[in-house]
C-alpha cells in the first residue's frame, strides 16, 4: 500500500468535508511532508498524536476566505510501482510556479524551488498546488 498517497488522499478528503484536522500515521517521510507543507503555508500546523500507543501526526488544515480550503489539489508522481526521477535541468514548475513540487534528493526532502536553487535533481514524490 502506498502510504504517502493515503496521507494526501487524508488530506484531501479533511479538505473537502472542512474538517479542522486530520490524522495520519506517523513515518519519518510523511512528517518531512508536512514539515514543508508547513514552511510552504500549505498547513496550519503539526501536532504529535497518539492513539492507542500508536504514533500519528495530526495536521491542523488552513483555510481561507469562505472556509475554502488553501490547498486546492494534491497528485502523488511517484509511486513504488512506477519511481519518477528527474535531473537537475528538469525540475517542474508546478501550476506554472504557484504551486509546489516535493522532491526528494540526496540531501533529504525539499521543495522544487529550493532543488532549482541547489542545482539537485531527485525522485518526484507529489505536487501540491
């Protein structure tokens, strides 16, 4: 089972029934997710959660006017049946720059700007826009 898209599935459902948070089961990878979903202004934020001694994240949802929500769209690239790989000239803007692209490199998870400005390429893990 693919774990991350389960979390952006989460979320996206949390979204739609504008839910004030939703939890997710804790994993080193999906907390770096919502470390920079968090740094991006993508979340409001991230609480450590347990629930019958197992770990969870807890991500508190931002809206904005209207209660809609600030994430309009989430699509998982990479899945573990099919990686996607791009070098450091291929890096994609993401609804033409206004949206975000988490890309996970040699030097840990990062976003698409910041692997632009590192010159870094890496394993495409999801868009957020």
């Amino acid at each position: 089972m693919d774990t991350i898209a389960d979390m952006l599935v989460r979320m996206q459902n949390a979204l739609r029934s504008r839910k004030e948070s939703v939890d997710i089961p804790q994993s080193k990878m999906k907390e770096e997710i919502a470390k920079i979903l968090l740094a991006e202004g993508y979340i409001a934020k991230i609480e450590p959660h347990a629930k019958m001694n197992k770990k969870s994240l807890r991500l508190v949802l931002k809206y904005g006017t209207k209660k809609k929500g600030v994430i309009s769209g989430m699509k998982r690239i990479s899945t573990p049946g099919r990686r996607i790989y791009i070098g450091s000239d291929d890096v994609p803007y993401v609804q033409s720059g206004f949206g975000t692209a988490i890309i996970s490199t040699s030097k840990g998870l990062m976003t698409d700007s910041q692997a632009r400005k590192g010159k870094i390429g890496g394993e495409v893990i999801c868009y957020v826009w």
